[in-house]
C-alpha cells in the first residue's frame, strides 16, 4: 500500500473491502455501491478518495503488489547457499500467487498507475538480484536480460494456462514441469565456479575456461587484452595494486 494508507483508515478500508468482493464475487462484484456498503461508508466517499472506479481499482490493484512483494521479500537471500533452489521457491512463489488468486493477479497485470508501476519494478529487481547470482556463481547458460524474460513469461504463462484449463483437468505437474523446464532453459547442469569460491576472481576463471578459442565478435587484439585482463582478475581477486 502507499504512504496515504494507515490501520483502519477509510481508504484501506475501501481498498480491503474491494478486494474481498472482487475474490469471491468477479470484477462484476466490485460496484461502488456495493464497495460503499461493504466498507460501511456511503459511495461519494469512493469518488472523493479514488476518483472513479478505475481509480479503485489502480488502488486494488497496489494493494496486491504491496502483499504480493511481502511474500517475495520472505524469501529473499542476498546470499543463497544454492542459488538455483533460490530460483525455484521465487518461481513457485510468484505462480503460486496468481493461481490463488486469480481475480486479483488479472487486475494486478492490468494496472497502469504509477504505484502499481512501481511496485512491479520492485518486483523486477528482486528477479534481476536472483538472476545476477546464478550469473556470479557460474549456473547462467544465457544472457542475464534473456533469463529474467524467460523466467517471466514461464510464470504468467503458466498461471494463464492454469486458469484457462476447465478444473477437472488442472495438474499441478503442469506448474512443475513448466517450473523445471524454466531452470533447464537458463542454467547449465553444472555451475562454471566452484561452490567453495565466489568473488571476482571465480568469476573471471570462469569466463576465462568458458571463452571460445576464437569469438567473431572481437578482434585478435581484443581478444589478448580480454584473456590478459581475466588472467590478473583469477590470479588476484583484481586486488588495487600498489
């Protein structure tokens, strides 16, 4: 929720009471006057707080990020002893969210506001954190921006699909299967530096084992002055010489 929001204020009230009707009810539920009855307050109240219904609904709406970041940062480890199994609870996190909640997460990924905005960039920072230390720790297998896109468009993908399969026919092995084939897609079956090592140094062995003998996209100059560089990066930690 935003700063204007305190414990029992009619704002959050309005704003909690939109929500319950919107998650038993369906977006149809969610009527001013049924909002003002619910939060026990009468319906110019909503149009003084929020404007309109959209308005409300861009509240709604950042009121599900603000819970929705609450269980991502419950997880959050800025130093994970396996940074795929991080990975893993994140994406079952985040899928588990949508597939609960189904009315709120489709008014969520329709927001525009700027709370809301924010609030997913939030989100998307802690993604990029995740998908930095799989690159650090050696377990990356692509580009860093195209493994946060992967991990993104498998988690909506599958709470989508979830909710466009009739009941009877869900599985939770589809959320699995989605879920491992995510982690296949991005990582290597092996992390690059050792468990035992971080810090620049690994990193720079890392790359150095991993460079082609011969890469198009450098020149033979650019290529000695790159190995030189990892080279002093390995055998130091890129410690500041004297």
């Amino acid at each position: 929720m935003t700063s204007r929001d305190t414990t029992d204020s009619p704002r959050r009230r309005i704003v909690e009471a939109a929500v319950e009707l919107l998650e038993t009810g369906g977006p149809d539920a969610v009527s001013t006057r049924a909002v003002a009855s619910a939060a026990g307050m009468q319906p110019p109240a909503i149009y003084r707080l929020f404007g309109d219904k959209e308005g409300l609904l861009e509240a709604v709406a950042e009121h599900g990020y603000a819970q929705f970041l609450a269980s991502k940062r419950a997880l959050l480890d800025p130093a994970p002893k396996d940074a795929v199994e991080d990975l893993r609870r994140a994406w079952d996190t985040v899928v588990e969210f949508g597939v609960s909640r189904p009315e709120l997460f489709a008014v969520m990924t329709r927001a525009t506001g700027r709370g809301a905005d924010q609030a997913h960039r939030a989100g998307l920072e802690m993604l990029y954190g995740r998908v930095r230390r799989l690159a650090a720790t050696g377990w990356l297998r692509v580009d860093e921006e195209l493994a946060a896109q992967i991990i993104q468009a498998t988690g909506r993908g599958a709470v989508t699909t979830w909710h466009s399969t009739p009941p009877e026919r869900r599985t939770p092995a589809l959320l699995n299967a989605l879920r491992e084939a995510t982690i296949a897609a991005i990582t290597s079956a092996e992390p690059t530096v050792p468990a035992t090592e971080s810090g620049p140094a690994a990193a720079a062995r890392a790359l150095r084992a991993a460079l082609p003998d011969e890469a198009d996209v450098l020149s033979d100059a650019e290529q000695r002055l790159l190995r030189e560089w990892l080279t002093r990066l390995a055998a130091d930690g890129g410690a500041p010489r004297a």
